[in-house]
C-alpha cells in the first residue's frame, strides 16, 4: 500500500519535473546554485558530495566548475557498485553509465564527506528523499559510519502531505529549491 503511494507521488513529480519550461530551468539552476554556494561557504564544508545532474535534476555543473576553480574544497561524484555507489573524487573525462548517468574513472575516497548535495524527485511529510526508486543513495548513507550534513535539490518543489518513506530513507537536514 505504501509502495503503491509512493509510486504515484514519483510519477506525479517526474510528469511536473518533465514538463518544466527551459527558460524557467536555466532561471531555477541560476537560483538553485546560487543558494548552494551560498550555504556551503556558510557551513564551511571541506569534502562535498556533489552529482552529475540527469536533464530532470538541478544542473549542478556551474556550481562543480566555480568549486574546482577556487579550489577551497575537495569535490567528489557518485560511481555506481553494484546496488549502490562509493564517492569519487571528480575528474574528468567523463564516461556515460548505467542508467545514462556520467561518472569519472574509478578512484578511492580519501577524507570523509562533510556535505552530501542530494538530488530529489520529490520528499515526503518527514522530507525525507523520494527518488527514482532505485535505493542507491539510501544505501550509500545507511553504509556510512558518519552522518554528513544532506541538502536535497529539487527543480519543483514537490511534497506530499503524507509519510510515503520507509525507514531508511534518507532525510534532509537542508532543502534548496526555487
């Protein structure tokens, strides 16, 4: 029963995310990135978990470019394992996966991440995370012996009133959308 509400709310959130205007997206990205650089030079996080954005996700690629240049913190992607992934440090090239999402080559995460900056589908009355249904960041978290500060990005702001999470889903503890 649960599964079933949780479905339709992705799907309903996905149709939303699916059909906004290119000019509002290219406006949203602007907000959006804005804010994060913002709170992450309020927070004063050093190792980033950051993503390489699907076309429905917050294009985050000004926001990883101004980061490297500064070179004030370390940045580092998923690359995906089996049910899940391990953080990488970002470097390019770039090679398109599974599920069409870009990773760069294979390397071993050397610090522990300060910051996770989380792509949402839509979030439930607990904010916590409704995803495309994969499980791959519920696990990452669940798997890690600290708890980074997780900020969830969402080009729609999509909520459900009700509680559709299970009790691993991951939870936000910052939501930046539009």
């Amino acid at each position: 029963m649960l599964e079933d509400h949780k479905s339709d709310f992705r799907k309903s959130c996905i149709k939303r995310l699916k059909f906004k205007s290119r000019f509002s997206k290219v406006n949203t990205n602007y907000i959006v990135i804005n804010k994060l650089y913002k709170l992450i030079n309020s927070l004063g996080c050093k190792n980033i978990l950051l993503y390489l954005p699907l076309k429905m996700e917050v294009n985050i690629m000004p926001l990883i470019k101004r980061l490297r240049k500064e070179k004030k913190v370390q940045i580092y992607v998923p690359y995906m394992i089996g049910d899940s992934f391990k953080a990488v440090k970002f470097r390019l090239p770039l090679k398109i996966k599974k599920f069409g999402i870009k990773e760069p080559n294979n390397s071993y995460l050397k610090n522990k991440i300060d910051l996770a900056i989380v792509p949402v589908v839509g979030i439930d009355a607990l904010y916590k995370r409704i995803g495309f249904g994969k499980g791959m960041y519920d696990r990452y978290f669940y798997r890690l012996k600290h708890k980074p500060i997780i900020v969830f990005t969402q080009l729609t702001y999509c909520k459900s009133s009700k509680v559709l999470s299970n009790h691993y889903d991951i939870q936000a503890d910052y939501i930046v959308t539009n």
